[in-house]
C-alpha cells in the first residue's frame, strides 16, 4: 500500500481488456526522492471505478475513430498532485515488464514533471488514502 511507504511518484500501467469497457490488468512503480523504485500494488477496486468512467466518457470519439485505446500509462506527483495521462492506441505490448531486463519498465516510465516557479504558496498535498 502507498500508505505504508515513503514515495514522491507513481506510474501505472492501465491496460484495458480487449474489446471492453473494463480495465484488465494494472501495473506500476512508486519512486522516492532518491531516484530508488519499486513495483507497487494499488488495489484494484480503487483504480478501476476512474479509468471505466475515463472509458466511458472516450466513447463517442472512440466510435468515431474506430478504436480505443488499449493502455494508458498514469503518473502522479505526490507533492504537487500533478498527473499525466498518456494512451496507447494499438501496442498491447507497450509498457510490459521485460523479464530479461526488469531495470528497463521502471526507467522507461518514470515520471519527470517540470519544475514550476515558486509563488511563495504551500504545495497541495494529496489526502491520505487517495490516488486520483
């Protein structure tokens, strides 16, 4: 659980299942301060209701394009509670460990989030117990 941990940002792997309107798999890294990362169990309850509701709204574009997208990769700051969302629209595949070379996902899909100026105001932190 995040809640139990010292992190500063998160990346998940959302993969759709195919043909559907649910979420199917679900992957992710959290990283700490220190450049270190681990792989991260979110529960999935938490996750699901969101990235179905994400779907949903995406639907009519989805019909007229003709497909949806297959992965989304999450990445949340948690000092800010800045996100970013990107989709994959047809590689299954992107975003998958690699078992010959578990070093490369976490580095592939870390975070990096631009510095903003500093207004003199407190960073927003997120609530204890929530993710998005």
């Amino acid at each position: 659980s995040l809640t139990d941990v010292e992190w500063s940002a998160l990346s998940l792997v959302i993969g759709r299942a195919a043909g559907a309107s649910t979420i199917g798999s679900m992957h992710g890294f959290r990283y700490e301060d220190d450049g270190r990362s681990a792989p991260t169990a979110i529960d999935f309850d938490l996750v699901a209701a969101p990235f179905e509701q994400i779907i949903a709204a995406m639907a009519e574009h989805e019909a007229a394009i003709g497909t949806g997208w297959v992965k989304c990769l999450f990445q949340l700051q948690q000092s800010s509670g800045d996100s970013k969302f990107q989709y994959e629209w047809f590689d299954v595949d992107r975003w998958e460990p690699n078992p010959a070379d578990d070093a490369e996902l976490p580095e592939q899909i870390r975070p990096v989030f631009k510095a903003k100026p500093t207004n003199n105001v407190a960073p927003r932190r997120l609530p204890p117990g929530s993710l998005l």
